[in-house]
C-alpha cells in the first residue's frame, strides 16, 4: 500500500513538474510573439514617418516643392522594402532555423547511436520454402533462436530468446508498459537495429506476412480492400461486386416516389 502511495504521488509530482513547464514554455512563447509584433508594427510605422521628417523642414524653408516630398518618401519605400525583408519575415526564417536544428540534433543523435552499437551483434533473417520439408517441418511457420533485443540507449529489454510456432498455434505475450512487448514484434520484421540472433520464417509466399503497427494504416478504398491490403488483385475486386450485384438484381423495383427514396437511403450510392 505504501509502495503504491508513493508511486501515486511520484506520477503527480512528475506531472506538476511537466505541467509547470509547459505552461512556463506558453507564457515565454507568448512575450516573445508579443514582442516581435511590437518591433514589426513599430518598424512598420516608422519608415513611413522616417522620410517625411527629413524633407519636412526643407519643404517648409521653400527649397521644395510638395510634389518631391512624394517621390522622396515613394524612393525610400522601395529601396528600404527590399532591406526590410528580414524583419518582415523574421517569424518564417525563425521556423526554419529551429527546424533545420532540431534535424541536425536528429542527424547528431542517430550517428552518435549508430557509433555506440555493437557492429558484431546482426540479426539474420532467413526464409524457407514449407515444400521443401517434410511433414513435421512445414507446419512450423516461426523459428527464433537467440534472439536479444536492446533499446537505443543500450538497455537489454530480452536476452537469449528461443521459440517456435507451428501451425495453429497461439501466443500471448502479455507485461507490463515498456517491457518489449512491441519491440519483440517489431524485431522480428527486422525493422530495428539493435538486435541479434537468427529468425527463420516458413513461409509458401513472403508477401502474405504482414506487420501491423500499433496505429493501423487505412488505405484509400472500399471496407473490403482494408482486409486485402496489401494483397489487391482483380478477382477479390470482382468477388466483393458479385453478392452487391446480387442485392440489386433481387431488389423489387419501385413503383412511387417515395419507394424511390426509400430505396436511395436503404442502398447509397447506387442511385
């Protein structure tokens, strides 16, 4: 009870500790805007007052006319415009010089990951042909040996792991948040680096193996071809059409108005 009390208040505690810093981070971002708006604007106002100063007095001495006070301020519009850039699109240059570091961080920190893994420990993927073995061999479909899985900053999330699948078999892999659960899967499609060990996928066809991550990827289409992805062919297009097509051909016809309408909202888009 009192480990967890004190894991109940250490959660709090750390998210008072995020809360405060991000509403400090807020009210820092928020001055800054402020203050850029205010240089902007007064920037802005004052090169519109800047040239009429200079040739205000020499207008009203009589040295000139009216007319030039125009094309003096008009001349001064257009030559200062084009040093004015800067200022004016200092909010997009800002965006851009933050995101051109925040990917050379990005560069920094995978080269830097890539230094510390240990170029010795490979993972190697092998796939075979079920014809080939005989009929205790093909209905393993899954065989890892070995397998150890580190995380980018070198901590052992599994170590030395072991297992077959055959056919009809089912496995569970259950923990806790943060114990590999994901990770696991994810090694075994080899889509990481820091791993090692042998994986021996029996398999007729490699194409029907599919990695599905934790936020799924719907494709542009029918229902049907979210469950063919990424296998599409013309035959499962023509076999999802025949029962709709069915439907429609036993559909009485109707006879009114209203039965038109009715047969428009029970059936869309087949109007």
């Amino acid at each position: 009870m009192q480990s967890r009390l004190h894991f109940t208040m250490a959660r709090k505690t750390r998210c008072n500790y995020y809360n405060n810093g991000s509403k400090s981070h807020s009210i820092k971002l928020l001055i800054s805007s402020r203050n850029l708006e205010f240089f902007t604007s007064g920037y802005r106002n004052l090169i519109q007052i800047l040239p009429a100063a200079i040739v205000a007095p020499m207008y009203f001495s009589g040295k000139i006319d009216f007319g030039v006070i125009n094309q003096f301020v008009s001349a001064f519009n257009y030559i200062l415009g084009d040093f004015s850039l800067i200022v004016y699109q200092f909010q997009a240059l800002t965006v851009f010089f933050v995101v051109i570091g925040r990917l050379g961080g990005f560069d920094d920190l995978l080269t830097s990951i890539v230094t510390k893994t240990n170029t010795n420990e490979v993972i190697v993927r092998e796939f075979f042909n079920m014809n080939n073995f005989d009929d205790i061999r093909s209905t393993l479909l899954l065989s890892i040996q070995h397998l150890t899985l580190l995380t980018p900053s070198n901590a052992t999330l599994i170590r030395g792991l072991s297992l077959e699948i055959f056919k009809k078999d089912h496995l569970l892999i259950s923990g806790s948040s943060g114990s590999g659960k994901t990770s696991l899967l994810i090694g075994v499609a080899t889509l990481s680096i820091f791993l090692s060990g042998t994986i021996r996928l029996y398999e007729r066809k490699m194409r029907d193996i599919f990695f599905l991550p934790h936020k799924s990827y719907m494709v542009l289409g029918i229902l049907g071809q979210q469950f063919l992805y990424p296998c599409w062919s013309n035959e499962s297009d023509s076999d999802i059409s025949k029962p709709t097509n069915m439907i429609l051909s036993s559909a009485p016809s109707p006879t009114s108005s209203d039965h038109v309408d009715k047969h428009r909202k029970i059936m869309p888009g087949r109007g």
